[in-house]
C-alpha cells in the first residue's frame, strides 16, 4: 500500500532528522546518508531507530539511481 503525499511531505529520518527516500516497488523508506532502510507495513513508516536494518550495496545503488523514488520532506 503506497504512502500518501501528505504523510510523505511530513516524514523524516528519526535519528538524523533529513529526508528519506520513499521507494515504492520495495515499500520501503530508505536514509541513503545513513544507509538504513525502513519498513512500510500494511501503510505505516515503521520509523523506529531499532527497527532500521541496514542496506545492501546494490540496495543503495538500485535505490539511489530509481527514477520512481519519492523524497520525503518539503
């Protein structure tokens, strides 16, 4: 289930405070300065710093380089 724009407009890394990026072929939101990426669950940003995992190389590199990408913040 996709994020909606106004959320999205809202939403910020919890530990570093910068945007994030919403990728939504994986439903994912994605910190590429931190390279930590967060579950999107049944709609919701589980933005929990303990419930981060960390991104793969190619990860990063597809994530970063994905023209669907949506960043989050104003």
């Amino acid at each position: 289930m996709a994020l909606d724009g106004f959320l999205l407009a809202l939403l910020e890394d919890p530990v570093d405070h910068g945007e994030l990026l919403y990728v939504p072929g994986a439903d994912v939101l994605y910190n590429p300065r931190k390279r930590v990426v967060y579950e999107v669950r049944n709609g919701i940003a589980v933005l929990l710093p303990d419930e981060g995992r960390v991104a793969t190389d190619a990860e990063h590199d597809a994530w970063t380089s994905d023209p669907t990408v949506v960043r989050t913040g104003r």
